[in-house]
C-alpha cells in the first residue's frame, strides 16, 4: 500500500496559513430568512444594484464517496431581488463538462422562493434538466418560479465529474454585488495543481488545514489532503464598461490548472508543460514550428522588385504592404491545422498562415523575425505562471530590425506598417524564434494617435456663417477614417458630417475632398466647407456660435459611480481642436465661456480650453490629451471629470449679438 505526503506549493506564498476546522456540510445551513432581508428594498452599499448575493457558499473536493472517485462541487446560494431587472437571475445554468467517454453529471438540486407576504415556492433535483450544448459541454438549467419584486430566492446544487483537470474555478465577483462568498476546497497530496488568484480584491479570511491519511482508496492507499478556505466579504459588482478588456482580467476569482498526478500504482504523471516542452513542440509540430520553416520555398515567389531599396526598412515596407495587398484574411483566427502554401496559392487563410507567409518572406531575405503568439481583447491575459498554448488566438510577425523591434499584421488592409489591429492591444505576447528559448514581451504602442482639426468661421452682415474646416488623423485615428470612409459612398460620408452639424440648421457642405486615403503611410486628411445661412436667433437679438464640430465623444463614456478595473483605451491620443472666427462688424461678442482645463497628475490625462480675444475676431482652442493608453482605477473618477468638461466645451456655444444702430438727429429740426 502506497502512502503520499502533501508537499502543497500555491502562488498564495504572501498569504500567511492557519488551522482551519474541518469542512462539513453544516456550511450548506444557512440561518432562517430575515424579515430585515425579506422588507428591504434597496442595498445600502450600492444604492443602484437591481440584487444583491445576501450569501454564498462553495465545496469543491476530490473524494472517494460510495464508490466514486472524482471531483466533487456543492454550491449554495442566497440572493435578494430588489426589482424586475433581476428577475433573469431565477434560471440557473450549470455548464457540464463532456468528455470522450463519461460527462459531468448534475446530482441533485434544491431551490426555495422567499416572498414578503410569507409565500413560498420550492423546486428539487426532477425540475430540473440536461440539453446538450456542443461537443465540449451540456447545460442543466433550472428555473425558480413565482418571483416578485423584493422575493428572496436561494438554491443549491450538487455535482460529480471524473474530470481532475478541471478543477472547479470560483468567481468571488459577478455583475451584482455579494456580501459574503466562501468557497472550501480539499485536494489530496497526489494532485498538485497551479492555482492562480485573479483580480486585486482582497481576502477577508483564508485559512488551510493538513489532514493527514484522509484520501484512501481500498486496497491502493491512503494520501494527505488540504483543506483550503477562502473567504471575501463586501463585494462590489463588476459591471463592464467602455475601454475595458475581458472581464476575466479583473473578475475576483480562483483558477486551477492540474500540474503533476501521482498514481498509488503508476508512477508521476507531468500533466502541466513547461515552456521548455512547449518551445520543442512548436518547432517540431506540423503547424506553427514547420510552416514558420518554408523561407525556401517562398524565397523563389519573391518578386525580384521587392528585393531592392536603399534600406532594410525600406526592402521590409515592400514585403509588407505588397503581401497586405495581395493576399485576403478569410476572418479565421486558428493557429493550428494550418498550410502557409495553401493559403499563399488561394490568396487567402487564417491570420495565422498569412503573418507567416510574411513571416517567411522576411526570413528569405535574410531579416531577423519570428512569431508572437498573443489573445485579442475579448480574451483574458495569457496565464504567465506556465504554459497554456489554447489560450493564444493571434499571431504576429516579430522584427528585430536596425536596433528597433516591430510588431507585424498582414490581415488588414488600412494599418499601415508596425501597427496592429485594436483587437490584439492586450497587453503582452509570446515570442518564439524557434531556435532560441522564447520569452514574453510587452506590446508596446509608439505610433502617436492624432486628430487636428482646424476651422477658419466666417459670419458675414447677414449672419451667414461660412466654416472652412481640415481634418488631419494620425495612427489609429487614421485607421478608423480609412475604415470608415472605405464603407461609405460621398455622399454618404458628406450626409454624416451634415449631421454634427445639428445644433444649426440646414447646414450645406462643399469643396469635399479627402487626401491620402490610399498612403498608408501618411495621416489622412479631410476638407470642406459648411455654409449655414442666417444664424440669429427667431426674436433678432442672439447669435449662437458652437465653435468645434462634433466628430469625437459625444457623451462621457465613463458613467460608472466607481470603477474597480483599468481604464484601458489600447493606444494614448489627442485631440486638438483650433477655430478662427472672424466677425463682421455688424456683431459684437455678447458672451464666451471660461477659460478652464483639467488634468491628472504628470499630464497623464488632459482637457483644455481657451480663447483669445480680439475685437471683430476670435480663437478659440480645445484639446483633449490621453498621454497614457491605461488608466487604474484611482484616476478613474479624474478621468471622468476630464471627459465631462471636454464635451461641455464642444457643447457650449459663443454668443454674438447683433450691433444696435446709433439713432441719426436731424439738425434741420434743430431749435424749431
């Protein structure tokens, strides 16, 4: 009979540990319903929450329970509704791993309704039901019935998987705030897992207990366990917002990856890899390590016209935008079954097959490059703690290239070079060469993202406003004008812009053109004219002059009370608006708003208006400065104020007011 002795590593290493007592189900008991829970009717810690998690508790445990040998997880709940728009939290969704040969099974459920008027409502295990899902998952879903505004609904539900992998993941954090979660898990010496915590709350208790021999298998041996017990209380909601990644990056949660097993009969088993294994995998495999190797092939298609020029930088722009050009994403993101010479013939594939036929090109001209595998913004960061290769979606070119790296991407056809699609702005990427140890590195944003406006306002005798404006984008501002435009006929594009316009009435646009669409390589610029006749006001007194089109925000995107995760917008930026107003002498100024600015500390963030003021002609600046692409949540509330002003200063107008005629005296009436 074999025998294990836990050695435990968890990544809580600043965590201090203490005996715990030991788990029993007497946790699932919770107290009677409160009259106080039942009556209440909005929770004091935010005021805006449509429920709240009055208590949850969670069990997770490999165990041997009457012949079954797997995972284990029990979870319990208790919820207060406090109106209809949380009514959706009455149908449960277990998700239920499937597998080759067995499935997760769902093993028991019990759910209550608790109503104000003493009326209550019961569901069990038959209510409840199984529908397949996909290949990977079944759903069991549930629904407690009769709830109401104000109804307390609490449930809970067993389940059984031979799945060790899969660990159960807890999530202390959901789109409503909790105030009490718990989860107890109890893992025996011979499973060894990498346990990662996620988001920045804080434990309000943590505990671990050691009990020894206390996984046994009749015949085979006995293993110590740990008991763990996490606890976090007050929990606010996290609740996604603008200029966010994944909700996964910042949602308060423990993940677990099975690293070793220890059989009682076979032996240790790596189930984890290191980056080692990983790195030799990927050369060798048949898709990423063998389709990165084909620069002998593709070196005989290179068009002898690309290989000239009077700079490596120069030989590497020709590659790629001849490449971006001449080959189709088809909106796959796959990096594996994979063919860069099939894909090359079709003049289509997947981002993967067409960065490394870039990748390959390059290599055939003799220019350090290899790949970065990375996960788009949908995506939670990759787990740096070790290896998880299904977490990468996207793959890019890595230049090392006259002592400056360069991030590539093929797959859209207004980036210009060195500049990737928003979607992959998420942080960092794996780099591989294939021949050296690969290593992360940070993606980093050097282009700067710029939008100057300048507008020359003329008001004529009749109060006829003329505005000459020119538009000039810059990076990813750039980007999205090109996008943008290259789905809109001319008229369209010039019907839009008629429309930040309505604050005045029936604008007319002339002299449309735009400069550049096609150079990638230089900001794009657009110009027109707006004329707007006779602005003055229905009782022939007041003159409304709004100074800056209204291109950009035109609403604060930042509305939360408090954010808990990072402002991130992917890239920095400006916005910088100048306007020339020139008067006729028929108006005078009757009012301009205040000079007035806003910044966070260092100009990490900024907004900033200001005027200059002559007699018949006036100057009026704006600007709006993102130094930084992120921002944590202590500037969130700066960063909130900053955006307010930014767009009360486009929305603010100058008034002009026209100039009374001085009466005339009649000197032949004089002394008469």
């Amino acid at each position: 009979m074999k025998k294990f002795l836990l050695l435990f590593i968890s990544v809580f290493s600043c965590l201090h540990t203490i005996k715990a007592q030991d788990v029993d189900d007497k946790n699932f008991d919770f107290k009677p319903v409160s009259q106080e829970d039942l009556k209440s009717t909005v929770y004091e810690k935010d005021s805006t929450a449509n429920a709240v998690v009055l208590k949850e508790y969670g069990f997770a445990r490999i165990a041997n329970i009457d012949a079954k040998v797997g995972l284990f997880y029990e979870y319990k709940t208790r919820i207060k509704i406090f109106n209809s728009k949380a009514f959706n939290l009455a149908t449960v969704i277990v998700p239920l791993y499937v597998g080759k040969t067995s499935r997760e099974k769902l093993l028991k459920v019990e759910a209550t309704v608790y109503n104000a008027d003493g009326t209550t409502s019961k569901i069990s295990t038959d209510d409840a039901f199984v529908e397949h899902k996909n290949e990977h998952y079944d759903l069991a879903k549930f629904t407690l019935p009769n709830i109401k505004e104000g109804s307390v609904i609490e449930y809970y539900y067993k389940t059984f998987s031979t799945f060790l992998f899969n660990f159960h993941t807890w999530e202390f954090q959901s789109e409503i705030p909790k105030k009490l979660s718990t989860y107890h898990t109890s893992i025996p010496a011979n499973y060894i897992y990498n346990i990662k915590l996620v988001g920045n709350l804080k434990f309000s208790n943590r505990e671990s207990k050691l009990k020894k021999d206390y996984f046994y298998i009749e015949g085979l041996g006995t293993a110590d366990c740990v008991d763990e017990h996490y606890e976090m209380r007050d929990i606010p909601a996290l609740i996604p917002e603008d200029y966010m990644t994944s909700e996964d990056n910042y949602l308060a949660a423990i993940r677990y990856e099975l690293k070793t097993y220890e059989s009682f009969t076979k032996g240790k088993d790596n189930i984890s890899k290191t980056w080692d294994d990983v790195d030799s995998e990927l050369k060798h495999g048949v898709d990423i390590g063998v389709q990165a190797r084909k620069e002998r092939y593709f070196g005989k298609l290179i068009p002898e016209a690309l290989q000239t020029g009077d700079t490596n930088i120069e030989k590497v722009k020709k590659i790629y935008y001849y490449l971006q050009d001449y080959l189709t994403w088809n909106g796959s993101y796959k990096i594996q079954d994979i063919d860069v010479k099939d894909a090359f013939e079709k003049r289509t594939g997947s981002v993967a097959e067409l960065n490394l036929i870039l990748l390959n090109f390059l290599k055939a001209q003799g220019f350090d490059a290899g790949l970065m595998l990375l996960t788009t913004r949908e995506n939670a960061y990759p787990t740096k703690l070790y290896p998880v290769i299904s977490e990468f979606n996207y793959a890019v070119v890595h230049l090392k290239l006259d002592h400056q790296i360069y991030l590539l991407d093929i797959n859209h056809k207004y980036k210009s070079f060195g500049r990737l699609p928003y979607e992959a702005l998420n942080g960092y990427g794996r780099v591989f060469d294939f021949e050296n140890p690969s290593y992360w590195e940070d993606i980093a944003i050097s282009n700067e993202s710029l939008n100057n406006i300048s507008s020359q306002i003329i008001v004529d005798d009749n109060g006829t406003l003329t505005n000459n404006i020119r538009i000039t984008e810059k990076g990813y501002l750039a980007d999205q004008e090109r996008l943008y435009l290259s789905n809109k006929t001319e008229d369209e594009a010039i019907e839009s812009i008629e429309n930040n316009f309505s604050k005045t009435s029936e604008p007319e646009i002339s002299n449309y053109k735009v400069l550049n669409q096609d150079d990638l390589e230089k900001p794009i610029t657009t110009e027109f004219t707006v004329s707007v006749k006779n602005q003055i006001s229905a009782n022939k007194k007041l003159f409304f002059l709004y100074p800056f089109i209204n291109k950009d925000f035109k609403t604060n995107p930042f509305k939360l009370k408090k954010r808990t995760y990072d402002v991130n917008f992917g890239y920095g930026f400006s916005y910088k608006y100048r306007t020339i107003i020139k008067i006729s002498n028929k108006f005078k100024i009757e009012s301009i708003p205040e000079d007035f600015g806003i910044a966070l500390p260092d100009n990490k963030g900024y907004m900033l208006f200001k005027t200059n003021k002559n007699p018949n002609m006036l100057v009026a600046e704006l600007r709006l400065v993102m130094a930084s692409p992120t921002f944590s949540p202590d500037e969130y509330d700066g960063l909130k104020k900053i955006f307010n002003n930014f767009i009360k200063a486009k929305e603010t107008p100058i008034v002009l007011k026209p100039v009374q005629k001085t009466p005339t005296i009649d000197n032949t009436t004089k002394g008469k």
